[in-house]
C-alpha cells in the first residue's frame, strides 16, 4: 500500500531547506524502493539548472512530483521508478549522458532541488540502503 502523505507533512516537507529535502528523499526512496519523475507524452520531463546543464528532476512520492505539474508540464503525469532500475538502468544512463539530477524541487519556492552528480546520488543510496541489510 503507497504511502500517504497529509498535508500537514506535505507542507513540512516542502518547507525544509535543499539539503534537509535530500536527505528526506535520501532515506524515503530507500524505505519505500521508489521515486518519482514526470513524463509528458514526448518522454521524461527534464529542465536546466542556473549553468545551463540539463537536469532531470524527481522526487520521493507521487505528491510532492504532482505539486510540480505546471506550465510547460501541465500535460505530465507522476511515474514511479522503481529503485532497482533507477540504481541499475537509469544513473547509468544519466551519467554518460551528462545529466544531471534535480533531487527534490519544489514549485512553491520556484526552487530546483538539489542538484547533483549522478553518482554522488548513487553513493548516497547505496550507504542509505546498507542500513537495511
């Protein structure tokens, strides 16, 4: 069963600061083993950061993704990601492509997330999902 978020969290959460956003996304894509990124009808919906690199933004629930559906992405629709394939599949091709990731943005603030190397990200789950095992 998905995860319900309230809208007293949804309003906490998107009040914290870029860092404490990521961490959030951090530990809550390793609990749940998803994300969510948008996808319009011509592909996944990507957007450029203030040095003009092509970032792909996503989230850690299907909420906080819906609440970016704006504008030019008013025909997106949230798509989850499993983790497996994000970890396997999709930081591969990300890197070699030379993207990079918008982690948590959030509409509201106009802010676009924290961006990162793909493999910082990676590293960055990978040390989350130890504490699993």
């Amino acid at each position: 069963m998905p995860k319900k978020i309230s809208d007293k969290e949804f309003e906490d959460v998107t009040a914290l600061t870029g860092p404490e956003r990521y961490s959030h996304f951090v530990r809550q894509v390793a609990d749940f083993q998803e994300l969510w990124g948008l996808r319009t009808p011509d592909g996944w919906v990507s957007m450029g950061n203030d040095a003009g690199a092509k970032t792909i933004p996503i989230w850690p629930h299907r909420r906080y993704a819906e609440a970016f559906i704006e504008g030019q992405w008013s025909d997106a629709q949230a798509t989850p990601i499993a983790l497996e394939a994000w970890m396997d599949r999709w930081l591969p091709g990300v890197a070699n492509d030379g993207v990079l990731v918008a982690v948590f943005p959030v509409a509201a603030e106009k802010q676009k997330g924290v961006v990162v190397l793909p493999e910082r990200l990676r590293g960055d789950l990978e040390r989350e999902l130890e504490q699993y095992e």
